[in-house]
C-alpha cells in the first residue's frame, strides 16, 4: 500500500474526530486533492489556494539559491578568501560550491525551523478548532527565513514564528482572516524584541558578530564587518559598492533581499501568472522615487547640510532606493498579500502608493533603523480597510448623484 493509499486510508478511518484535520492535512500537502465539484457553481477554475501558493513560492526559488550562494560568499569575501574583483554574477568565484556550503550550512536550518514551528502550530490549532490545515503558511514559511539576518539565532526564530503564526494570524481566525501580514508581524517581533540581531553592522555577513565577541576577548582575529549600505549611508559614509553590486545582489543584507534583479524577475512572474497585482507594484514604485525625488531636491535646494545625520540618504539618488535594502523584495512579494491589502483597484493604487512613499520616509528619517518598508506595509496592512471603504463609499456616492441628475 502506497502512502497516497495510506493516508487516504487514514482520513477515512478518523473522519468526524478531532484528529482528522492532521490526517486531512498531510494528505493535501503531499498529494493533489481529488475533491470535485459537483453543485451547479457559476465559476469553475483550476487554481486554488495550493497552486496560489505553490506559485508564490516557485517566484521565490531563485531568491532563495541566489541568498545561499550570497551568504558563503559575503563570508568568503569578508575573510579575504576570494576577491571581489575577480567575481561575477557569472563567475566561479561566486556559483562555487564552496560559498554554496557555508550558505546552505545557515540558510537551511532557518527554513526548516521555519517550517517546523509554523506548520506544527498549524495542525495544533486545525486538531483544536476542528478545521482542515490550509496552505496560507506554505508562503510565510518561505518568506521568514528569507527576510532575515543569516546568524539570527534558531531559538529567536523559533519563538519569533510562534509568536507571528499564534498572534498575529491563529487569533484572527486563521488565514484569509489576519489583519497583518504574518511574515513581517515575525519580523517585527524579532526587531522589537531583540534589536541587535536584526540592526547594525555585524549581523548581516555570517561570522561577523563571533568574531566581534572574540576580539572582545582579547583573541587575535580579523574583525568582520557586515555593515550593509543603508547602515552606511544612515552614518553619512561613503557608497562603497557600485550600481551594478546592487542590482545584482553581491551585497550585504538579508537572506533573499539583496538581489534587485531576481526580485524584478520574480514579480513579472507573479504579475503574469496573476498572483500578484501590477496596481500595487507600479504605484508602490512610483510612490518610493517620488518620496526619494522630494528629498533629492531638498539637498539640491541646500535646506540640509552635508553635516545633516539624514544627509547620506535624502543625497542618494532617489531611483537607487529601490536596489538597497528590502524596499524590491517588500514591494513584490509582501505588499501584494491578497489578505492583507487592499482589494479594490483604486485602492491598490492609493495603498501601493502610500507604501513607498512611507518607505523612504522612514528610511530617511530614522538614522538608527534605516529600513523602512517593513513598518510602512504593517502601517497600510491597518488601513488598507479604510481606504476600501472611502473608495466603495465614493463610488456609491458618484452613482447617487448620476441618479439624482437623472430623475430630475
């Protein structure tokens, strides 16, 4: 008997007890549902949340091999092992199985915790409020570890997804009920809880803080910094990586975040396959170089002083905020969220819009936490509501007016 036979098996022989949903679960993971419809439905359609998910998740691969391959060889850079002169988006230096090693060694562990922790609280509250185990956290369990420093400790992970998965999604109902995109409740979590595993200079390239803490003792080693180029710019330094460095992604920063090019690819993929909405892309971009473009100008004008702490950013060039930090990555596959955005066009356009804007804003303004999409999708996840309900309010309004002029 195969374990497609046997899990069916299983389903059957506990359907009714409280244990069915796990069995229900394992089953839908693992195989495709073989449930039919069979009612006179008015639409019938081939996706369903699986494949929705499967398709998030197959936009967020190259994402995900490109942060292995980018933490061995930050590492490997770091420690003067290769040479950043002589790497490549296609070279050996960098697609070498030697970086792939180091950064697997991190970057795996941080998806199986994950998935464990997550998934394993999934089927506890499915078994408890007796309903089938659905797929919403597929997603997030794949965006968390991607969204991270690549030395977080597991056990701060750990606590982290269980605190986003039980607070900020099982209290609300479960999925398509959540009011905050799980993946960055977990982040901010981590951020709020323990801020200097996630800011700073010596998080973002593996080793770095170990070897802080053995300089500190008095060890002879090399010093590590990971600092990435926000922290650098938030301090007035100089940029010290080129444009094509930053478009590519052989830069410091979280795991799946630093590769622009990918992020763009990963989008047009969403946006084709009709995952996610171009509405929220495009205006959430526009609102980031419009914001970046104020600022541009203000330095221009001389209103802020080149000793200004907000010189380094309001200076950079507004289109270059969207190849640093996580502002791509945050637009493409966390903006886009179908639960947690806002579901009219109009108002995709306005909060799309708005979570550039406010994403620059923050980056500039908060020298200590130069990242700013993060709080600015959280902030919008709150009022996406709101501004589904002028939008629909405005419109019903249009039509009486249409209506009134029409009776008289």
């Amino acid at each position: 008997m195969g374990l497609k036979q046997k899990l069916h098996t299983l389903k059957e022989k506990y359907k009714g007890k409280k244990i069915a949903p796990a069995f229900n679960a394992l089953h839908t993971f693992l195989f495709t549902p073989n449930d039919t419809t069979h009612g006179g439905t008015h639409i019938k359609a081939a996706d369903d949340l699986k494949r929705t998910m499967n398709t998030v998740i197959l936009a967020l691969l190259p994402c995900l091999v490109f942060g292995i391959f980018n933490a061995g060889y930050q590492y490997h850079l770091a420690t003067h092992e290769i040479s950043a002169a002589s790497s490549g988006f296609f070279s050996s230096e960098f697609w070498n199985w030697a970086n792939f090693a180091v950064g697997a060694w991190k970057v795996i562990p941080l998806v199986l915790v994950s998935y464990g922790v997550g998934l394993a609280i999934e089927f506890v509250f499915a078994v408890i409020k007796k309903h089938e185990v659905e797929e919403g956290y597929l997603v997030t369990g794949m965006l968390v570890p991607l969204i991270v420093p690549v030395d977080i400790p597991l056990w701060m992970l750990a606590v982290a997804v269980a605190f986003g998965v039980i607070i900020g999604k099982e209290v609300f109902g479960g999925t398509g009920m959540n009011i905050l995109n799980p993946a960055l409740t977990i982040r901010a979590f981590l951020f709020f809880a323990y801020p200097t595993w996630m800011s700073g200079d010596k998080v973002w390239v593996h080793g770095a803080v170990e070897r802080a803490n053995e300089l500190a003792a008095g060890m002879k080693v090399d010093a590590i910094s990971g600092e990435t180029i926000l922290g650098s710019l938030a301090q007035n330094k100089a940029l010290s990586y080129d444009t094509m460095d930053m478009f590519l992604g052989f830069i410091p920063g979280s795991v799946g975040e630093t590769s622009t090019i990918l992020i763009l690819l990963g989008g047009l993929f969403l946006i084709f396959s009709k995952i996610g909405s171009w509405r929220i892309m495009v205006s959430a971009v526009l609102g980031a170089l419009t914001m970046g473009f104020i600022f541009n100008n203000v330095v221009d004008a001389g209103w802020i002083s080149e000793g200004s702490k907000f010189f380094g950013l309001m200076s950079l060039e507004f289109w270059k905020h969207l190849i640093i930090g996580g502002l791509a990555f945050g637009i493409v596959y966390m903006a886009t969220d179908p639960v947690t955005a806002s579901q009219t066009n109009k108002g995709k356009v306005i909060y799309g819009f708005l979570i550039g804007l406010i994403s620059v804003l923050i980056r500039v303004f908060n020298p200590a936490y130069p990242e700013g999409v993060m709080l600015a999708i959280l902030l919008m996840n709150v009022f996406a509501p709101t501004i589904d309900h002028y939008v629909v309010q405005g419109n019903i309004n249009r039509r009486m007016k249409r209506l009134k002029v029409k009776n008289t």
